[in-house]
C-alpha cells in the first residue's frame, strides 16, 4: 500500500509573524521556516503505518518556492522514501493545491493520501476537503485515530460533541487533528540518509494544472492590541460595563 503525504514549507510556529509593509502577506524574508505541524503528524502517521507493515511507500509531496527541498528532507528523515516537489510560487490557494495533489495522485495511485486539517500560515483548512471532492474519495478529516482492515479505513474523528468514528472504502483521504499522535524527531543518520532518498522536481504545467489565482487579498492587517483588563466591584458595575462600555449585552 502506498501512501502520499503533502507538506507544507510554512513560517516556523515559534516565530512571531509580522505583516509585510505592502499589507499583501506576512514576512517571510529572513524568517525560520519548518513543516506545517499537522504535516508532521501526517508523516509520523504514515511512517507508523509503514512500520505496522499496512503501508509499504510513502510518498511525500510539498508546492511551493525550492526552498520546500528542506521541508521534504525533513520528511524523508522521519521515514518517508520518496519526495516530489513541484514548484510554484507565491505558492498557490488551496484550490490549485488540491488539482495538484491530484494530478500527483492519478500518476502515483496511493491506497491513502494524509493531509494536515490546516496550514498554520493561512488557516484554510480547505485543502483535503477540495482533494475528496475533486477525486470522489471518501474523507475523514480531523482524525485523531487510524486504523486500516482490509479494504477499509477507520477514521476516529474530533468533532464538536465529542468523538465520531467513520469506515471509509480505500482509496481514501485523511486530515490529521492534533492527538493523533507525537512526531517523532529525525535522528541524525537518518538525516544523511535522507540526502541520498530520490526527489523529483516538477512545475504545474507538467502537470498541466492552471494555477492562476482566483482569490484577491484586499488587505492584510495585524490584530487589533487587547487592552488590559480591569476589576469590577460588583455584579450590577460588571452588568452596567458591558451595556455601555463593551456594549455586549
Ligand atoms: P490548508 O487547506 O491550506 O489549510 O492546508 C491543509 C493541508 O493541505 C496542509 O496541512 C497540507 O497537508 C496540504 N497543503 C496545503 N498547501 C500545501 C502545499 N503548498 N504543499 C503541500 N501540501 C499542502
């Protein structure tokens, strides 16, 4: 069973971003860049399924500028045994992402592609819902369990009530939520390793994917700043602040 994992080359989660001066993005010249984190659970998932022995490839798949080598290196290192890159930049909106992931699909036929439930940058959370749809695949998204039998996948998903748990028919999508599991950290020989793994390098129009925007960002803008909070000496003040101060209620 082969499975395919997309990755996403995103601003590093501890790094505290900063709007661009053109209002068109955040910064990203000069900033520390890693894996989407719910990639990295992605990868970790389908590395533990190659270790049960279910799996017996991972394909890892990541869009965006060269410098995503590094981010498919890393998933390389964690386990995965091939790495295809296509590059597109700015990197493009989910919906051109998911033609991509799969015209990557229709080439490589995986049993199982593993997504993150969002990109940490833009928060779409779009990606894996527009793949299902543009390949007919059934989905699971959020999943904090899997386990395959036979031709089928379950899927524990987290939703708002508490835990659903679906059987989908293989060929199948998954999003990963964050207690699936905790990645593992690539050891260093395995990083050397990852080095020597086989990595292909592929442009949209080898595909023949149009990835031509369709989306207009208008405006990017920080937050507004939170004022401090202040101490209320009753009930009937805390009710009366929040009829004419924050006009709530
Ligand atoms: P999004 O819908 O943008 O929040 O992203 C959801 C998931 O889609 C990510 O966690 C990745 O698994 C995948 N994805 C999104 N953009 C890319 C990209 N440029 N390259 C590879 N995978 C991506």
């Amino acid at each position: 069973m082969k499975i395919l994992v997309p990755v996403k080359r995103v601003v590093d989660y501890n790094v505290q971003v900063r709007v661009r001066a053109d209002q068109q993005g955040v910064e990203t010249t000069g900033v520390k860049m890693s894996m989407n984190p719910f990639d990295e659970i992605a990868v970790e998932e389908a590395v533990r399924l190659k270790e049960k022995g279910v799996a017996t490839e991972i394909v890892v798949l990541s869009i965006g500028p060269a410098q995503a080598q590094d981010t498919l290196r890393t998933a390389l290192a964690m386990g995965a045994d091939r790495a295809v890159l296509i590059t597109a930049e700015p990197n493009p909106e989910p919906l051109a992402v998911a033609k991509l992931i799969k015209a990557v699909a229709e080439k490589e036929g995986p049993s199982i592609i593993i997504l993150g439930k969002q990109a940490i940058d833009d928060d779409m959370n779009a990606t894996s819902q527009s793949l299902a749809a543009l390949l007919d695949w059934p989905q699971g998204t959020f999943a904090s369990k899997v386990e395959v039998k036979g031709e089928e996948v379950e899927v524990t998903r987290e939703i708002d009530g508490g835990l659903e748990t679906v059987a989908l028919k293989l060929p199948a999508i998954i999003s990963t939520d964050l207690r699936l599991n905790e990645p593992r950290y690539a050891a260093l020989p395995n990083i050397m390793k990852a080095r020597k793994k086989p990595l292909e390098t592929l442009t949209p129009a080898d595909l023949s994917v149009d990835v031509t925007p369709r989306l207009e960002t208008l405006k990017v803008a920080e937050p507004a700043k939170r004022q401090g909070g202040k101490k209320v000496g009753s009930v009937a003040e805390l009710v009366e602040k929040l009829k004419t101060e924050a006009r709530v209620i």
